[in-house]
C-alpha cells in the first residue's frame, strides 16, 4: 500500500497521526503548527475579557460587575480558592429565580465570542430572563457562581464561563448550574454542559435548549447534580476537561 | 507531638511537627502554597533540610505522618514494613541515607534488598535533601523487571504506553492511532486507552477492539482500557478480554474514598486478574497512575507535603506487584505544579522514590495548557528520565491528546530517546518490530497491517 493510501487514514480521527514508519523529526510545518495552537491556547488563557464590550453586547440587559479574590492572572492560576471568593462586594439582592452570570475562567476569547450569544438564545427559551441583570465577574472560578447566586438570593445560578483551552478550540464555553446556591457547595452539586462553541461544538441554541431543560427539570425535583441527569434528547456530552 | 528547630545563617526557625519540617524541606511548589504547608521563606526551607539530614529514620515508624488509626494507607505501611531488609540502613539518619544511597558501593542489588525496609515516608524525606542530579545517579542504579506478555524494566530497554485516546471512542479511530504508534516503534508497555465515556458497554467494546487487534497483528504486549476497578471486574465477570487491572490510587485513604476506591477492592482486583492467567511470560496484572496533588484536590492530605502523599500513593501500588506504575507529572494544574521547573522536579522525585520503593516506575511527561510549560520542558524531562533509567512514558500522536485536552510525548519522541541513548524496547516487542521491518531494516508490510486492523478502504 503507498503513502497516500496511508494517509487516508488520517481522517479517522483528528489526533496528529503521521503514519509513515521511522518517520524520523516532526515536519517543520507540523511542528509551526502545533506551536501556533499552543500559542493560541496560551494567549486565551492570559488574555482579558472586555467587559464594556460584552455588556454592550448584553444591552439592553443590566450588567453588574464584580471581582473575585484573584486579583490577577498569576494569583488566578495558583490559588483556584481565592477565585472562588468574591471580593468585598455589596451585591444587591435581586432574588431572581434564576441569575445569570458570565465568568472569564481560563478562557477570555470564550466570552466574547459565545457568552453574548447565548445568552440571547437563553432569553427566547426562557422569558423569565428578560430584562433581568446579569452579573460580570473578573477572576472567576465555576464556584464563585455560587457565592454570587447566595450574595442575591438567587433560588438557582447559572454561570457561563470560558473553559481551558486545548490544543484544536480555545474558544470553548461551560455553563455550570446550581440549585439554591450558597459557598462550600462541591462539583457534585452541579450540572455541567460542555463544550459550547462554532468549531464542532455545541450551538448557543443547542446549548441553551439543554440548559432551559435542566433549569425546568431541577426545579421540578428541586436539586441539580447528580440527582439531575440529563435526558433532553441530545446526544450525551463528554465530560469537561481536567 | 515533636517539635524540630534548626538555624539557617542567623535565624532559628521551629518546627510544631514531622509533617511541617517535610512540607518546608520540599523544593518550591504551587500545591504546597496553596494548602499552606510550604515554607515561609528559602532560608527556612534549608533549615527544615538541616532538621532531615539529623533525623533517625526510625522516627517515620514511630512518628506517622497519618495517623495510623484513622488511615488504612498508613496500617499497610507500618504493618507491612519489612523489619529484617530495613536493618542495613535501620541506625542512619536521613542524612546517612542520602550519603549511602550515593555511594558508589550502593549497587542496585543492595537497593532492591533494602526496598522492603523502607517506607514511602523514609524516600521522600531522602528525596528532599537530593538535587536532581542525585535523583537520577541513584535511580539509575535500580533495576524493575515486571513482566506480562513481554518483560518490562530491564538494563539498556525504555518502554513506552502507546496511548490512542479518541475523543468519541470510535474504535475505527482509535485503530489509526494504534497503527501510527506501531509503525513509530511504540507500544510495548501497554496500548491503553483513555476511554471518554466509562459507560460499561462502551469499554467492552474497546476492550475487544484492542484485544482483536493484538491478535490480528500477534502483538507481543498487553492491553488496558482505563476504567474504574470496578467495572473492570465487572468486566472480567463478563468475559471481557481484561489485560491489566487500572485503578488511579493516592495516599491517604480519604483521597482514596474519593477515587471510590478501598484497599481491600484493590486486592479483590489484583486476585481476579491472576485468576484470569492472560499473562504469557509474567503474571504482573495492575496498572496504577498517581499523581502529585490528588490527595490535596480530594482535601485528604492531613496537612502533608504533595510529593510525601505521592511516595503514599507509591506505597499503595508496590503491595499489588503492578506492571506498571505511572506518574501523571503534569497533568493536575499549576495549583500544584506550576510551570516547567516544578514539573521535572517532580518527575524525577516521583520517578526516584517509586524506583526505590521497588516499582516499575514509569511517567506521563505532560503538561496543561494553563501551566507555563512547553514542548521544550518536556524534552528535557524526557531526556533525563531516560538517563534515570525510566522504565516507561506515554506517547500519543503528536504530543497531542485530543481526547483529554492535555499535551504528552509524541511517538517520535520515544524514536529520539531510543537514538540519543541506544535504549531499545522490551526484548519480545523488538523481535516483533523487526518481524514487521519496523526497526529500520527492511521495508515494513504496512498493507498488510492496515489490512489486519481492519482498515482497509
């Protein structure tokens, strides 16, 4: 069989397989190549969400916004507790059923290009939305969602946030769930969907269809997590990464 | 409780117990900062080193670390300490042992006697006063042969984990990594997959997958799809064609209880895998992966060093005489090793006290990609684990595991190792690359490969 026979196979799968044997060092342009996705990776991670252009984004939704405790991105990184701790706010109580919260996590390209978006689809899936103010926080960790929703009185949180970027999406957004919020909740308490972005990931109206579906199936059974499972009729979802 | 003090330059610095001078001797690192166990200052991280180079080694089996009565990981240490192997090193300090382990005189014989004698707790702290440069002098010296369907571990072979991770399992998929791996020379230490969904069903059919295609190309290794232990006795009960038994294990049994996981399942695992007798030259059935901060993320550390709740996790995986053992150095996150330095330190320390405690060590040289760490870090973590004598690594296409998001090595990289170091695969799996001209000679038969993994158009 020759070499282009070979590499026919390479569609199989998306993992960087060369299928040549003794291949030898990596094609300098394999090599520019994987350098330019650990670079773009690297540069969501460090980079920084634009807040007045996502609330813009947002308009004419009310945007509040807050800090956590990691007050820059070296501090961010090391100490994931601190990002899970607001800074000093005096978060006014909005008692909203469901509060909506946008987070930078380890990805600021995921909240420009996603957040916005699915918010909007959120909003036609649940008026309730409507109108109501979202929270913006800098610094944040998926359980900082939690001591926002439990600083408002929130009956049920929902917080989007950029996911850590891999190698082929560094773009991707996570929308994590709790059911009456408060600090010192595990993972085990929430619900998760993964993976929301335009590269072979999740749509924002997909996205949003299977978190309206959870929001209406946890309040019915008054609980998220592991009590929730989710069997909105889509294709099951892997795991979030790390 | 003891309390320790030492003096560094000028100051005097105390210590309020052995888990406190262990946490301030241990080089530099983000997981020990963030449980604020870690020194306060460099010059208190010497001192806490001068109260370890003074300390009797007995004083790990009187003083524990864990209590002994809150923790089965601790009982298996104590209980199964081996008093009569612990009797040449029995009256040093662990100052002397650092001094002994060095000596030229120290042969790996001497090493493998004394294995039994000493405790995960006795290696770590010898750890801390050692540069990295003494960690692989000494692990070098220290031969682990284990042994399934070929022998792992010998003089002058570096094995490597063939890992085909496909982020939907698709089996077609996952056989063109295994092709990309075989015809790069990887493989021999396992194929093991990280399956993306442990759904029962879905690691049977891997499971097969795998097994079908060691056959069809007569594979002189093992495989593994790495699952829970549980399921894969479930597996094994059905009939699953179950090489080697998976299980991730730390070091204290709350982190443990966090992984799902007793003492007691891990030896059910270990008897239900040599009861399965799959194994053709050797019967070492488990695989374990560790990880420094496991137990600190499961908030089960009891206040003790990341790397001395490592050389725990260790001292779990020597009482199942395991295949393999690994590290996954730098896949936690910076929160507990924070760029390139910290992860080759802990490369080595890992790869040292698994080395010295008597198991077939292996490491996952990786990273995230929120860690400040790259592809050159890896080189040179690779680069001197092979000089440490490492008996394997893990490999995907690419450096690129597009299932689990992270970067390891790529199967070219083993081919550097082996050229740089004239290290060479497990002798069974050599024999069989130079059957399939995969080892430079000849032209391989890659058709016929293609053909007998199913992969024909």
């Amino acid at each position: 069989m020759s070499v282009p026979d070979l590499r026919r196979l390479s569609a199989l799968t998306p993992a960087r397989v060369r299928l040549q044997a003794g291949a030898g060092p990596t094609d300098l342009s394999d090599l520019l190549r994987f350098q330019q996705d650990h670079a773009a990776a690297r540069d969501a991670i460090h980079g920084q969400v634009v807040w007045d252009a996502l609330a813009r984004d947002l308009d004419p939704l009310p945007v509040l916004r807050v800090d956590s405790m990691a007050t820059d991105r070296a501090t961010y990184l090391r100490r994931p507790d601190l990002g899970r701790q607001l800074a000093g706010h005096d978060l006014p109580r909005l008692n909203a059923s469901l509060q909506l919260v946008i987070g930078d996590g380890l990805s600021a390209p995921a909240v420009m290009a996603q957040a916005a978006g699915v918010v909007r689809a959120l909003i036609a899936c649940l008026p309730e939305l409507a109108g109501r103010p979202v929270v913006l926080a800098q610094g944040a960790r998926v359980a900082l969602g939690d001591a926002i929703g439990a600083a408002t009185g929130a009956g049920m949180v929902l917080m989007l946030i950029g996911e850590r970027p891999g190698l082929s999406v560094a773009d991707s957004l996570g929308a994590y769930m709790t059911h009456a919020p408060r600090i010192g909740l595990r993972d085990n308490a929430r619900n998760c969907v993964s993976n929301i972005h335009l590269n072979g990931g999740l749509s924002h109206q997909a996205a949003a269809e299977r978190l309206a579906w959870l929001v209406m199936q946890g309040r019915r059974i008054g609980a998220t997590g592991i009590a929730l499972k989710d069997e909105s009729g889509g294709s099951d979802l892997l795991p979030p990464l790390g | 409780m003891a309390s320790y003090a030492a003096t560094a330059r000028d100051h005097r610095f105390r210590f309020d117990s052995l888990a406190a001078v262990m946490a301030a001797a241990s080089p530099e690192r983000s997981g020990d900062q963030l449980a604020g166990i870690a020194a306060g200052s460099a010059l208190e991280r010497v001192a806490a080193r001068r109260v370890l180079m003074d300390l009797p080694l007995t004083t790990f089996l009187t003083d524990a670390l864990v209590p002994y009565e809150e923790d089965e990981v601790t009982r298996l240490i104590i209980d199964g300490h081996d008093r009569a192997a612990f009797a040449p090193v029995a009256s040093m300090t662990v100052g002397d042992l650092r001094d002994w382990l060095l000596s030229p005189a120290t042969d790996g014989a001497a090493l493998a006697a004394v294995a039994p004698g000493l405790t995960p707790e006795m290696v770590a702290a010898v750890s801390k006063l050692m540069r990295n440069q003494d960690l692989i002098r000494v692990a070098r010296k220290v031969r682990v042969v284990t042994a399934f369907r070929n022998s792992i571990g010998g003089a002058g072979v570096l094995a490597s984990r063939l890992q085909p991770n496909h982020p939907a399992d698709d089996p077609r998929g996952i056989a063109v990594a295994v092709l990309d791996g075989l015809l790069q020379g990887a493989g021999d230490a396992v194929i093991g997959i990280n399956p993306a969904s442990d759904n029962l069903a879905n690691c049977h059919a891997l499971l097969v997958a795998l097994d079908e295609m060691r056959q069809a190309l007569d594979i002189p290794t093992q495989t593994c799809v790495l699952t829970h232990v549980t399921n894969a006795l479930t597996l094994l009960g059905r009939g699953a064609p179950v090489d080697l038994i998976f299980q991730s294990v730390a070091g204290s049994q709350a982190a443990n209880e966090g992984f799902g996981i007793t003492l007691s399942m891990l030896a059910e695992a270990h008897q239900a895998g040599l009861a399965a007798g799959r194994g053709t030259v050797g019967q070492n059935v488990m695989y374990f992966e560790t990880g420094q901060g496991s137990a600190l993320s499961a908030d089960a550390h009891h206040g003790v060093d990341q790397q001395t709740m490592e050389a725990r996790a260790q001292g779990v995986a020597r009482a199942y005489a395991p295949l393999l053992v690994n590290t996954v150095v730098g896949f936690i996150g910076p929160e507990y090793l924070f760029d390139g330095k910290q992860i080759i330190r802990a490369g080595l320390e890992d790869h040292f006290c698994g080395k010295l405690l008597g198991l077939p060590m292996g490491v996952d040289v990786c990273y995230t990609n929120h860690v400040e760490a790259d592809q050159d870090d890896m080189d040179t973590l690779s680069t001197l684990l092979a000089q440490a004598g490492v008996n394997f690594v893990i490999a995907v296409p690419g450096a690129d595991d597009v299932m689990l998001g992270y970067q390891s090595l790529a199967f070219e990289d083993i081919a550097y190792l082996r050229e740089t170091t004239g290290l060479t695969p497990a002798p069974e799996f050599a024999a069989w690359l130079d059957a399939f001209g995969l080892s430079g000679g000849a032209l391989p038969d890659t058709g016929a490969m293609v053909r007998r993994l199913g992969l024909s158009a």
